[in-house]
C-alpha cells in the first residue's frame, strides 16, 4: 500500500463522510509534505568549506562557477553558494521523500 493510499485510509477512517475527498485530501497532504522538511543548517568549518552530513560545498575563486556541492561521491559545480546550498536542499528533500515512495 502506498503512502498515499494510507493517508487516504486515515482520512476515510477518521473523518466523517470524507468520501471521494479522501483522495484529494491525501493528494493535498503529499504535495504539502517536502514543504515541511527543514531545510539543511550549514556548518561553516572555514572561510572556504562549509559542511552537513553527506553534503558539503567548497568554494574555489576565480572560477565561473566557484562553489562545488559534494553530494557522496557526486560532485557538481554551481555559480553561487546559495544556488548549491538550494541544490542540496532539494536532495535532501527528495531522499526524505523517496523513503516514503514518493518522488518528486
């Protein structure tokens, strides 16, 4: 059974006279959920290298796009620390999500 089908169940169970809105409602409880995960709070361990969990990003000047997210294994560059700050985010978010077999 899917996370939405059990939130669906939830509904019906536990609101009277939900009927087909059980669906929608579980649909609108899913699309509200990646809203809900806080975003990463980041570490700064020195002026170039600022870290959480599995993701750091490290900026290296003179470059185009100086500021590399390392995800694992995975690398990948982006033109401003916030951009790579919302790239890891956005992970996050998705894992947290795919753990309850929802993709985003």
């Amino acid at each position: 059974m899917s996370v939405r089908e059990k939130i669906e169940d939830i509904i019906i169970d536990n609101v009277q006279d939900a009927g087909p809105d059980a669906a929608l409602a579980a649909d609108a409880i899913i699309a509200a959920l990646p809203d809900m995960i806080e975003p990463l709070v980041w570490v700064d361990i020195a002026t170039t290298f600022k870290k959480r969990g599995e993701y750091s990003i490290t900026y290296y000047g003179g470059m185009s796009e100086p500021y590399k997210l390392l995800i694992g294994s995975q690398s990948r560059l982006y033109k401003s620390d916030e951009a790579a700050q919302q790239a890891a985010n956005d992970h996050h978010r998705a894992q947290i999500m795919a753990a309850f077999g929802v993709e985003l």
